[in-house]
C-alpha cells in the first residue's frame, strides 16, 4: 500500500515499500497507525506492558464466533505482532504512511514469519474500554478462502492508551523449520514442509539477484510433503523463494521469502521518499510501467489488447467485490476460460493481481513475486489488458494471434 503522508518539511510525498509483497498477499490495511517512530527505528522493541494479556482472550474468542475455528497461537508472529505494536504506539501526526507495508514485511521476516497471506490490524484504544469493540467489523473483511490458520498480538500501553497489533496468518505449508535468512554462495538448503489439506501440486520458484531467470522446480513428495533443495548458485546477492500450490481457486502464494546469500540482511526496512503522483489513468500508467521494465531487459513491449483489457475489467470487479486477490472464480473460472466466454484464444497466457494504490507500486509487487516477475518475462507473450478497480490491479497477459471463431 502506498499512502500520502505531509514530512517534517513542509513536502508531500507517498512511501513506497520496497521488500517482499506478492501479488495475492491480501494485507488488509491497519485501522489505525502512526508516521512516528517508524523511520530509524532500532531493530528490537521493547517488552511489551504486562498489563495487556487480556486481548489474546478476546481475539480468541471473537474468531470463534465468527466462524473461524481456533488458529494456533505462534510465539514468531506473537513477537512480531509486539515489535509493530510498540512502532506504531507514538503520537498520531496526519495520514498513516505505507511505510508500515515495508515495516510490516520487514519485522515478519527478521522474526522468521514468512507466510504470504497475512492479515495484519492495529487498533488504539483507551485501556478502560478494551479490545472487543473495534475487532468485530475488522474480522468480517477476512476471506472464508483463505481462513486464518495462526496468529499473534502484541501490545503496547503508553499512559491509559494502548496499541495491539493482532496479525493473523493463513498457513499453506507449515515448514519444518523456518526458512534462513542468510546463506553462503553455492550453499545447498534443504526445504521441507507439510500441505494445508487443499493445496496439490506444490512448487518452488526462485528468482537469483540481478534479473536472472526464474526458476521453477516441483516441490512434492508422495506422502503430501513439500521437499526441495535451495540452490545458491548465480553468486552473491538477495534470492527470492516462493512456494506456489495449486487449489479449487487456481494457482496460490503460500510462502515468500528472501534468503541473503553472500550478504548482511537490512536492519531495517527500505523506505523510498518520493513526490507524490498527479493521479491519472493507473491502467495505462502500469502497462508503460511494465513495458519499460520488459524494455530494459531486452523484451518488446506488449501491445494493448480491448477483450484482455475487458476480461480483466471483469476480474478486477470481481476481486474488489470479494476482497481477494484469487485467480480462479466460482462464477467465470481462470483467465483461460474468461478468455474463451469472449470468443478469444491464445497459445499462451499469464495474469498477475496485486493490491496497490499506484501503478509503480503494483509493479514493485509484481517484481517481489518469483512468480509473478516471471510471468512478466514468459517468452511468446504479446499483448496486455490491465484494469484497476479501486486498489486491486488485474494484468492479464497473452502471446499468439488471437482466434476469433470459437464459437
């Protein structure tokens, strides 16, 4: 998410994140959060008050009567949960900036949390009154798709005011250890999980620093497992690791991750300052995105396609209305199939989602994403059709000459 926030200096600016979001992460956005404190933070918080172990009772039990079953509790997303809490406990100061995006996947990494679909809230509220008032309406926005599995809250009291983070995870894979976040160059790392019932056909997919191809490997055993090895071997720099599995709803995200090879790990989140936009038509704005990024790397740009750009208009609906960032429709099917309702075909497609407030943000999520970056640069593709609605981006992609006599 990118928000507009007014600096120390009198300017404007948006903040864009810049570490792991992939394009079907659903961050719903924290109700209340606060510019101070953020930038130059330290990298550990302090002990959250004592006074605050009620609110892991009222979380549970609002998530019982709400349908969602009893997530398992995780002492990582609890400590994480408990550093956004203390960041995000200063005074209020305007807009809250999407810096918290960056901090966000930045503590949850440091604390070994690497789920993709991540639900995180902040509330503030006077200690007196609790938590159990603002979390009901907040709980109805999450997708019965993708039901959170695990969560962790922290909190942080200043004077009579406190501030808890409740960070809710749907787990796909559950690893047998976590994921590192350094390795050596030519470093083999083995990978090992259990499926959520629902998910088949897991993989892994790879994207080595400095643009190098993405890799995919499949990632199963027989027994439901997820076994794979880590392969370090395009030289030093940041690997992104995800793990895709397919279910009824299509193709996705259960893990993103980045693994440091031959480097140190930031100790803090990378946040870039920058003008904010005059607005526009974002569809537009993200296709010239992704053609000068394609450009730059060799690739000819796609060409604007009207029954793309109407299939994906369609979807885009779709996902805003839903919430969710789900490939697969119960009502339209995939993209294959949205494509042959209208008559059209193409040897090969490919449709990436993202959840942003810019077009440059949208494909900061894109580039985030092995997947999702690699679909940008799948050989054969030649045309496009990006639609916006609200915050949700849909970019359906298609290579070959369309035919138009399917039916």
């Amino acid at each position: 998410m990118i928000r507009r926030f007014r600096a120390a200096d009198g300017g404007v600016y948006d903040v864009k994140p810049r570490p792991r979001y992939t394009a079907v992460v659903v961050a719903l956005p924290l109700i209340w959060g606060l510019a101070a404190g953020l930038f130059g933070a330290p990298a550990v918080c302090p002990a959250p008050v004592a006074v605050l172990r009620a609110p892991s009772m009222t979380v549970e039990r609002l998530l019982e009567a709400h349908g969602w079953g009893a997530p398992l509790r995780d002492p990582r997303i609890d400590a994480a949960a408990a550093e956004l809490a203390w960041r995000l406990s200063g005074p209020v100061d305007g807009p809250v900036p999407d810096a918290l995006d960056a901090h966000l996947t930045h503590v949850l990494a440091r604390h070994g949390v690497s789920d993709a679909q991540v639900y995180p809230f902040t509330v503030r509220y006077r200690a007196s009154e609790g938590l159990a008032g603002e979390l009901p309406g907040l709980l109805g926005r999450l997708d019965r798709r993708l039901p959170p599995t695990h969560y962790g809250i922290g909190s942080h009291g200043v004077g009579n005011t406190v501030t808890t983070t409740v960070v809710l995870v749907h787990r796909g894979v559950e690893f047998a250890a976590p994921l590192p976040q350094r390795a050596e160059p030519g470093a083999i790392v083995p990978l090992s999980g259990r499926l959520r019932r629902g998910y088949f056909r897991p993989r892994v997919l790879v994207a080595p620093p400095d643009d190098a191809p993405v890799r995919e490997r499949p990632a199963w055993s027989a027994d439901r497992k997820v076994e794979v090895g880590l392969y370090f071997d395009a030289g030093p720099g940041v690997y992104g690791v995800e793990i895709v599995a397919d279910s009824q709803y299509g193709p996705v995200v259960l893990d993103n991750h980045r693994i440091h090879v031959g480097v140190e790990p930031p100790d803090r989140a990378t946040v870039a300052l920058r003008p904010a936009p005059a607005g526009g038509d974002r569809a537009a704005a993200l296709v010239t995105a992704i053609n000068d990024w394609r450009r730059a790397r060799g690739q000819a740009p796609l060409k604007a396609e009207p029954t793309l750009e109407a299939v994906a208009a369609e979807h885009a609906r779709e996902v805003a209305a839903r919430r969710s960032l789900l490939h697969a429709s119960p009502e339209t099917g995939t993209l294959i199939t949205r494509l042959r309702a209208r008559g059209l075909a193409f040897t090969r497609v490919a449709e990436n989602l993202a959840e942003a407030a810019t077009a440059d943000a949208a494909l900061q999520v894109f580039l985030d994403s092995p997947g999702h970056k690699r679909n940008l640069m799948l050989p054969g593709l030649t045309h496009v059709g990006v639609a916006v609605e609200g915050r949700y981006f849909v970019v359906a992609m298609a290579g070959g000459l369309p035919a138009r006599d399917l039916r």
